[in-house]
C-alpha cells in the first residue's frame, strides 16, 4: 500500500517569518524527493551519490530556492 504523503504540511504556506519560511521550503523539498523515490532503503542507498555530486547539490539548492520563493509570495514577502 502507497503511503499518502502530504505535499504541503498543514495544507497551508503560511509562516510567521522568513526562518519558518526557509525551513518549510526546506521540508517540502524533501517531501518532493520522498515521494519522486518512494522506496527508503533506495533512497538511503542513492544518498552517497549525491552527497558527494557538486552537480546534484546545487539542483539540491535550487529545488529549495523555489520552494522559498513560492512560500515567500504567498506570505506577501513578509510584509
């Protein structure tokens, strides 16, 4: 049985501050991982491929740049 992941935790992009903000982008990017590779022991497996892949670190960085800059529009950039 496939394991309903929630995509966005609380179903809400809201944050008090650009930190929680930083950190939910942080989260939903590896939820995104989680569920591209649903299977722990592969995930595990893949991790020293790309811990050491300067390539795949940045496309790392990259996802959690557009996860931030999405919750950050929809918190009217702290305004």
């Amino acid at each position: 049985m496939t394991e309903l992941v929630q995509l966005v935790p609380n179903n809400s992009l809201l944050t008090k501050t650009p930190e929680e903000g930083r950190q939910l982008a942080v989260k939903m990017a590896r939820l995104i991982i989680k569920v591209t590779q649903p299977d722990a022991a592969i995930r595990e497996k893949m991790r020293p491929t790309y811990a050491e892949d300067p390539a795949m670190l940045i496309a790392i960085g990259q996802t959690i740049a557009t996860e931030f800059a999405t919750i950050a529009a929809a918190n009217n950039y702290w305004k």
